[in-house]
C-alpha cells in the first residue's frame, strides 16, 4: 500500500479481488521518471512528440592541411555526462557564443527557448555507440567531443527537459540507436533491438565531411534570430511553467517579463547578477512541479508489462498504448495535470510460460497490438480494432497520480 500528499495520489494495485486499493497520508508523490528525456522515450507524453528542426551543423573551420593534422597527434575525447539531477543545469559546462567557440571540438547550441537534453553517437567497429545526456539551457552551447574529430560521421539526438509542460519536443532523423535513463552508455546495431532498461530513439546522421571541428545548432520552427533571445525566451517559457508568466514566449524582455523575473528573483532569494542560478532554480521549481502532475505507471512485478491509458475527454473515449515497462521501471505516461475525476488503464504481462496475467476492467476502449492512439474509442470492431476493458483509476481530485501493478500470479522458474 502507498501514501500520498496533496501534490498526487500513489495507487497499488494487486487483482486478488481486482479490486484498487486507494490509501491516503502523508508520504510525497514519487516519480522515477524524470527527464526530458524525453527519451524518451523517452519522455512520454499524451500527445505525439513533436519532431523539430535539427541544424546537421557546419563546420567551424576548414579542414586542417594534412602536415598540421599529424602534428597535432590529440584523439578526440567524448566529455562525461553531467549526473541525472534536476537542477544539473548549473554542470552543464558552458560555452560562450557560436563565434568563440573552438574550431577543434563538437558543439551543440541551444537556439530554443527549452532546456534539453543531448545523445550522441559515434561508430565502434559494427557497432553504434552512444552516450547521454548532456543538459543545455537555452542560449547556451556546449562541447560534448573535445579534440579535433577523427569520424566523419557522428549522430545526433535531442529532446526537452521533462520540466517543461507540454509535449516533450525531439531533434533527430531515422536512425535508431539506443538510449538510457540518467548517465547512460550503451551500443545497437541500427535496429530497434536494444538490451533492457534501454530504448531505440531516432537519431540524425550527421555527415562532418572530415573536419576538424563542427557544429550542430538546435533550433524551434520559429527560430529565434540570436542565441540572446534564445536565451530570453528560455526564462520566458521557465516562468510560465511555473506560473509566474503569462506573456509570449518570444524572446523579447518587455516590461511584463521583466516585472516577473523581478518577482521571481526575489521569491527565490536570487542576485541580479547570478543568471545562472536563476536557471538552475527554475528549471528544479518547474521539475517539481511536473513530477507531481499527470499519470505514471510503474511496474512491480518480475515481468515485462505492457501498459495502455484511457480517459473521457469532452464525452470522447480516448485511448493510447503501448507502454512497455520493464520490472521496477516506472515511466509517465500523461504529462500535464489531470482535471478529470477518473483515468482508466489496462496491462498485460509478456510470458513465453505459466499463466498469462492481465489488469483490466469494465470501461471499454479501443486497443490494437501495435502502437496505437485513438481520440474516439467507439465501434472498436466495426473500425477493425479491438474493443477492451480497462480498469478504473480514482484520482480523488489530486493533478497527479502513480499507479502501481504488483503481481497476484508467480512468476514460472
């Protein structure tokens, strides 16, 4: 049995009597996934992430003359990975503008108004290598190679921070390489077969004709036309998740903005001259915030389950599956507050032997064995889907809730 505060309500569940035990006291909403990052898958979010523009990049200088290349015999080094912290944006081991940054490394430039978070790939033999995840707030850049660039080739993968309300956004391409949680390393073949606790992203290929050094510059649809207003817009849009902004996320300081970031500076006990501090602060606030919003499923048996979600939106049944937890792994699958009084959901277990188990209920919608996301779950077999029963989740009017699924069946030996 779990406990809850007024941030959110943790629900168990064991289908003895398929019936939800609901306890209420004093132990805070816990969360375990927590990025951006989502990535992944990812950070996942009711809607589908929205895929923006990833810049290849350009180089930084012309190739080196082959006589200075075997001079300079330095191999390029791949940078650690801050710790998978809330407020690492204070370690994300900042760079200066696109003009002063060296023409000897790999750099990404933030040109959004998120903070986000960065994978990287590079080739290993047969294999593709990644590591991740660097955070970089908006308006700034950062190295994540050091050393002049041995590979012509290198691959890329972004999305936003988890703080941030809101779909989570990706950059990326086509080619699936394999990403963690946290600090992570981990190595794929191309395909969508990545090992446990591990999940295929979409990541550009990035083609650095042979340089010594690149740039890879990470922008909105409506790029913003310098990295100072990037980097105006990244408070702009902090504040407004944490409530203390109405205005556009433009990237221009008018008076309504200014009066805000005032007021925040003083709320958080933040000098005028600490930028820093104030970014990492906001982006914790904001993290905070989200963790105690939304639906997460979290899986406490020995098996793979896979997970689906429904809610009634304006008389509408809405559905939205799979999720694939493995045990112990707890991921979010609804990122914004919840509003309505119920959340329904389903999951069934992956079993080669023993008897198969599944959490269900009475409130029928629509499923497919595929990925699936229905905005109207009515007439499932007359569209060629499946119609099935989902249980339902009391959400006793808190914004946020973690349901549990704790296993009535022994596993086999």
């Amino acid at each position: 049995m779990k406990t809850s505060n007024n941030q959110g309500t943790v629900v168990t569940a064991s289908f003895a009597s398929r019936a939800l035990v609901f306890a209420l006291g004093a132990m805070p909403f816990i969360a375990t996934y927590l990025h951006a990052q989502e990535e992944g898958a990812p950070e996942t979010a009711p809607s589908r992430p929205v895929v923006l523009q990833m810049t290849p990049g350009s180089s930084l200088r012309p190739q080196l003359p082959a006589a200075n290349n075997t001079a300079n015999p330095q191999k390029p080094k791949i940078l650690p990975a801050p710790a998978s912290r809330t407020d690492a944006v204070t370690n994300s081991q900042r760079s200066g503008p696109p003009d002063k940054l060296s023409p000897n490394d790999y750099t990404f430039c933030n040109r959004t108004s998120y903070a986000v978070t960065i994978a990287v790939g590079i080739k290993n033999g047969a294999l593709l290598a990644t590591r991740g995840w660097w955070i970089i707030p908006a308006g700034e850049c950062k190295v994540v190679i050091k050393g002049p660039l041995t590979q012509s080739t290198y691959f890329s993968f972004a999305r936003s921070s988890f703080a941030h309300t809101g779909p989570i956004r990706t950059w990326g391409g086509t080619h699936n390489l394999c990403t963690g949680k946290g600090n992570f390393q981990a190595s794929g073949d191309g395909t969508n077969q990545c090992g446990p606790g591990y999940v295929a992203q979409g990541f550009a290929k990035v083609d650095t004709a042979g340089n010594a050094g690149w740039l890879t510059m990470l922008s909105e649809n409506s790029s913003f036309k310098n990295m100072e207003q990037a980097r105006v817009a990244g408070l702009q849009r902090l504040l407004s998740d944490v409530g203390a902004f109405t205005g556009p996320i433009d990237g221009i300081a008018g008076p309504k903005f200014n009066e805000a970031l005032a007021q925040i500076r003083a709320a958080l006990s933040v000098s005028g001259s600490d930028a820093a501090g104030l970014y990492s602060k906001l982006h914790a606030e904001a993290t905070r915030l989200q963790t105690a919003a939304g639906l997460t499923f979290c899986n406490r048996t020995q098996d793979i389950i896979w997970t689906a979600f429904g809610r009634v939106v304006q008389d509408k049944a809405q559905s939205k599956g799979w999720y694939r937890l493995q045990p112990e792994q707890c991921e979010k699958v609804i990122k914004e507050r919840l509003a309505e009084p119920f959340i329904y959901a389903f999951g069934a277990a992956e079993r080669n032997e023993g008897v198969p188990e599944t959490w269900g209920g009475r409130k029928p919608f629509c499923t497919k064995e595929s990925t699936f996301e229905f905005d109207d779950s009515t007439n499932c077999p007359g569209k060629g889907f499946t119609n099935t029963g989902f249980f339902q989740i009391n959400t006793l009017g808190r914004p946020g809730v973690m349901f549990e699924f704790v296993s009535r069946i022994p596993a086999p030996e």
